[in-house]
C-alpha cells in the first residue's frame, strides 16, 4: 500500500501544474482528481482489498513457510511449502482466513488513501512531482493504516496456519481476547511500521529509476508501450522492495503467530529477540524465509495497479474527458 494511487483518476488535460493566488481550500476538499474525496476513498479500498485477495493463496504459502518453531513446513523452497499444504489440507488450505483479509484491508485501504493525499496536499507546497513530499506521505499513510490492518492481519495469519486451533475470524477474536489480551493484537506493529517505511522508501526510488531506464531503452516508443514500462517498473519495485524488507516480515510473522502451532512465545515481544531465537533456530538464512513468495506477490500487486492504471488513462481519454 505505498503506491501513489491517484494518477488512477486523473484527468491529465485538466490537471494544473500550479495554483491561482485565489484557490480556495474548501473547493479542493469538494473534488479530488475528478472524484470526491469519499468516492476517491472508496474506490482505492475497493481496489486494493480485491487485489491483496486474490494474491492471498501466495501469502498463505508465505506465511507457512515463514512460521518456524514445531510447525512443519521446513524447507525454504516454495514447491515444497505448497505441496505440502496442498497434501495435508487440500486447496481450501490456501484460502483460509481470507475473511480477516477483506475485513481489514478495505478499511486500512481507505485510511491510508486518505492520510496519504492529505499528507501529499500539505508537504508537497503545489509541486505534484515532488518525490519527497511522496515519500514522506507515504510513510505517514503507512503508519496509520497499518494501526488499522495488524489487528486483523494477526487474525489472518493464525488462521493461515496448518492445524489452526481456531474455527474462522469472530472465534480467533474471541479466544486471543480471552487467552491473552487485546495488546496481542498489536505485538507486531512496531515490526509492521518498521518494515513498510523502509519498503516506501525502497519501492518509491525503485519506481522511478526503472522507469526512467526503461524509457531511456526506447524513448521513441514510450507512449505506445506506456503499459510495459509502468507495469514492468512497478513489478520491479515491489520484488525488491519485498525482498530487502522480508526479514522485518519474519519477525513479525513469528510475533503475529507466537504460541500458535508450537511456534515459539516470546516474552517481551523485542526483535532483537525474536531475530536472535530465529538465528539460533535456523541460521540467519531463516530471516529470509519466504522471500521468494513476497516477491512474487508485490511485484504482482504493484504491476497490477500499474495496468489497471493505463487502463483508466486510456479510457478516459477515449471518451474526451
């Protein structure tokens, strides 16, 4: 969720480089890129809570992989995890805890989105190419949404779980309140917020600098392969971003997951902590558990966006608008 999203909705003939002394604020508020802001809101929400879903089998995979202590997916290879998966649960074993997934990504969805353009509107000082002001919205937007989706993304991820001892969401809810409190909700969110800033920072320089590569490749043609080079560039920035931040994820699938399927309990929650019980349980090759996975999943993600993205331009620009 660190993609500046709304060149989606953007009227390129409309938009103005710069602001008249006599702009009103309220008028922005009104109308954001030819959308109000609610439907603005919404829409991303809706676009990202389908996206994270339908890559969610991956994620699953990932998660597996990723939980060591007794659990029994061992090896790092992602074959293996899904053969595994696949023999001892069968196919429904790659959709469960999808529920926590649309619960909680269409809301944290709408508050970044939200935080985000404000953040964007306030920073940038009237420049719309001021990557800085993107980046550091970016950070901001992530903090704030990510206080809205661990909650259930622990949900998720406990459910994910080969021989899960919870019986769907509400019962996870329920029994995590009872057995350990609502701060077990939040044990990984520090880990959460230091993963996403440095994979905001990441993906954003990524983007950019594939972008212009790929453009320098065949500047005469970039208007009739503006696709491939949004989608391949937003591709490229997700893999890596995914692949530089996977040991924060580790960490904080191991805090999500601890006491669940014999994965380790730790008592104060530190990373120190748990990437020291990770080292000594698996090498430090384990913090790099299922990075092969994410990478496919953000890159995925990020070259989806990217397509429907090219899409929206050019329909809008089919119909004269």
């Amino acid at each position: 969720m660190t993609t500046d999203a709304s060149p989606k909705f953007q009227k390129p003939d409309l938009i103005q480089m710069t602001q008249p002394h006599e702009y009103r604020s309220e008028v922005a508020a009104e109308a954001h890129d030819g959308l109000h802001f609610s439907q603005f809101m919404i829409a991303g929400s809706v676009a990202g809570m389908v996206e994270h879903m339908a890559m969610f089998p991956v994620d699953t995979v990932k998660t597996q992989m990723q939980a060591l202590g007794s659990c029994p997916i061992r090896s790092v290879s992602v074959k293996h995890a899904l053969q595994y998966i696949l023999r001892s649960d069968g196919i429904k074993a790659l959709y469960r805890g999808i529920g926590a997934m649309g619960l909680g990504a269409g809301p944290a969805h709408a508050v970044y989105f939200s935080v985000y353009e404000l953040c964007k509107k306030n920073f940038s000082g009237g420049n719309p190419n001021n990557s800085g002001a993107h980046a550091l919205s970016g950070i901001f937007a992530t903090v704030a949404s990510d206080a809205v989706f661990t909650p259930m993304d622990m949900v998720k991820q406990r459910l994910q779980l080969s021989s899960s001892p919870y019986h769907g969401v509400l019962d996870c809810v329920r029994r995590v309140l009872i057995e350990e409190g609502f701060r077990a909700f939040y044990a990984s969110y520090r880990t959460t917020v230091l993963m996403n800033a440095p994979f905001t920072a990441v993906h954003f320089t990524t983007y950019e600098a594939a972008k212009r590569g790929l453009m320098e490749v065949s500047p005469m043609s970039v208007s009739d392969e503006r696709l491939v080079v949004h989608a391949t560039a937003g591709a490229a920035a997700g893999a890596l971003s995914a692949a530089v931040t996977t040991p924060f994820d580790v960490v904080k699938t191991q805090l999500q997951c601890q006491g669940v399927c014999g994965c380790d309990r730790f008592v104060n929650g530190s990373i120190r902590d748990v990437v020291r019980t990770i080292v000594e349980k698996d090498g430090y090759h384990g913090l790099m558990r299922g990075w092969m996975p994410r990478m496919l999943c953000w890159s995925t993600y990020e070259a989806a966006k990217s397509f429907f993205h090219d899409i929206n331009i050019s329909d809008q620009r089919g119909n004269g608008t």
